[in-house]
C-alpha cells in the first residue's frame, strides 16, 4: 500500500489490482517512502542522489497508478452510467477517449477510467517500458510515454473532484485525495513531465494547496 494512503488506515478497496515493483527498485521505494515521511513533498519528489532518473519516474509512475486506483476504489460505486454519462471535469472540460491509435470516442467516466487504468496498467506490465531486471535499459521514449501515462492518470484526480467531492467529505478521504494530488503536481512539475495547462480544472485548488506549503 501507499505510504501516505497507508499511515492513516487507508481503505484497500482497489478498482483494479495493484501494480507491485520489481526487487531491483524497491531501495527506491524505500527511499520514497522515508522522505515522504519527513512531510516535505518538495523535496521527497526530488531525485536521489546517484540514481538513474528513469528509474525514479518509473517508481512514482507505479506509485502514483497506485494511488489513484485506490483512490478512485473508494468513490467507485457512486461514479455509474447514469450519474456520469461523460467524462468531465467541471462543465468546461470533457474528455474523450485515445489511446493514442484511434479516433477518440465519447463515454461514460466509469467506461473511460477503465480503458485508462487498464491501458496504464499493460504498460506499466510490459517489461520492454517498464523493466524487471537490475541494469535492463529502458526505452528511448520512456519520458515520453511516462508524461503521457501521467497526463491522463490526472484526469482522474480531477473527476474525482469535480464530480464526486461531495462523496469524498462524506468518506472523510479528502486529506489523503489532497496530499495525493499535491505530491503528484510536485512530482511532475520536478522533471516537467505534464504541462501546466494540463492541469487547468484543478489550477485554483493546486494553487492553494501549494501556497500551504510555501507562505509569503
């Protein structure tokens, strides 16, 4: 389980089964998890000194599928055909459907987080992307494919909130729906790896919950 999802008894339901790590990167879970601990997501998202960068987004890539997984597992009987027939964020953004090798289509959010989560996890299952063994070389594209996994993944947080925060209260989950978004927003902003405009339906909360983080 998580770090922060786990250390204040976080539910396990899952929508889809965890990804675990290979043995070869789990001193880079270990070390995530340790700086996590510290309170300070700046500067737990930063990289190691003397790892490979690769293997570092690769970690919190899995990480962050995970988190968003659970995430989504809790408010997952409330997120149907009927109460969200498209998948929106907010009445201004609405998101179709692409994995990148067909026409995007138009769906329900629940129908739209599956092809996502399942399409994640086929990469993030694929050893030529994501490699098992110490020293096996990862793709020249891997940054690439990771802000394009990351960019969709965001998605979700977003739905989650614009759509389903009300839920979120009841559950009592929003510190650890906010202290996930904001690590992922520190994550990606650390290697640049989604655009800011991407993150538009969250701008004004991502601005808020970073300002808590760092006062005038």
């Amino acid at each position: 389980m998580n770090f922060l999802l786990s250390k204040a008894g976080y539910n396990q339901k899952t929508f889809k089964p965890k990804k675990a790590l290979p043995d070869s990167s789990q001193h880079l879970k270990e070390y995530a998890e340790a700086t996590l601990g510290s309170g300070n997501l700046s500067q737990a998202v930063k990289l190691p000194p003397g790892e490979d960068i690769c293997e570092w987004v690769a970690v919190n890539t899995v990480d962050f599928y995970n988190q968003i997984n659970m995430l989504y597992g809790t408010i997952l009987d409330y997120c149907t055909e009927e109460s969200c027939p498209m998948m929106t964020a907010g009445p201004n953004y609405e998101y179709h459907w692409s994995d990148g090798t067909a026409k995007p289509i138009k769906c329900s959010a629940p129908k739209y987080i599956d092809l996502l989560m399942t399409w994640v996890q086929d990469q993030l299952e694929d050893e030529k992307i994501f490699p098992d063994t110490i020293g096996a070389p990862f793709p020249k594209n891997f940054m690439t494919i990771c802000k394009n996994i990351l960019k969709k993944l965001f998605r979700v947080y977003a739905h989650i909130y614009h759509c389903h925060f009300p839920i979120i209260i009841q559950l009592a989950e929003e510190p650890h729906l906010n202290t996930s978004l904001k690590h992922f927003v520190y994550f990606c902003n650390e290697f640049n790896l989604v655009e800011q405009k991407q993150f538009a339906p969250l701008a004004d909360l991502i601005e808020k919950l970073i300002n808590k983080d760092n006062p005038k």
